[in-house]
C-alpha cells in the first residue's frame, strides 16, 4: 500500500492533506479522490457557495504532485460551457 495526499486548491490557495491515505495504486488513489471531488461539488452547490475548490491535487507521501483532477471535469457536459 503506498500513501496518497489530497490537497485541496481554490485559486492561489493550497489547503495541504496532511494525514494522507493508503491505496494499492495510483489508479485507487484518482478513484477515491473522484468520489471526494464529487462530494465536494455537491456541498458547495447545496450551500450555494460561490467560492469552491478548484481541483484536488494528488500528491505523494513525499509531497510529490502525480496528478490534479479539476472539479469542472466532472460536471455534466451542458454545464461546462
């Protein structure tokens, strides 16, 4: 199991994961941050909040960046125009 950090960004903001998890792979880590970014989605538009994340970045347990899933990317395709 390697451990994978979630950071949260929202502009020029970083909002480090400081606790991290463990997954088998990369690919469990972007499916677990997908499910948190969709969560993410769905309290910003029930609380009507203008100002959201942006992205989830993952990161290692080193601090190294292996990807960055943008929240937008998981709107319906009408919404993201």
């Amino acid at each position: 199991m390697t451990k994978f950090h979630f950071h949260l960004r929202a502009g020029d903001e970083l909002t480090l994961d400081y606790e991290g998890a463990e997954f088998p792979d990369f690919s469990a880590a972007l499916g677990e941050a997908t499910l948190a970014a969709r969560e993410l989605l769905l309290e910003a538009i029930k609380s009507g909040k203008q100002h959201v994340t942006e992205s989830v970045v993952i990161a290692d347990a080193w601090g190294e960046e292996l990807g960055n899933l943008p929240l937008a990317t998981l709107l319906p395709k009408p919404l993201t125009r």
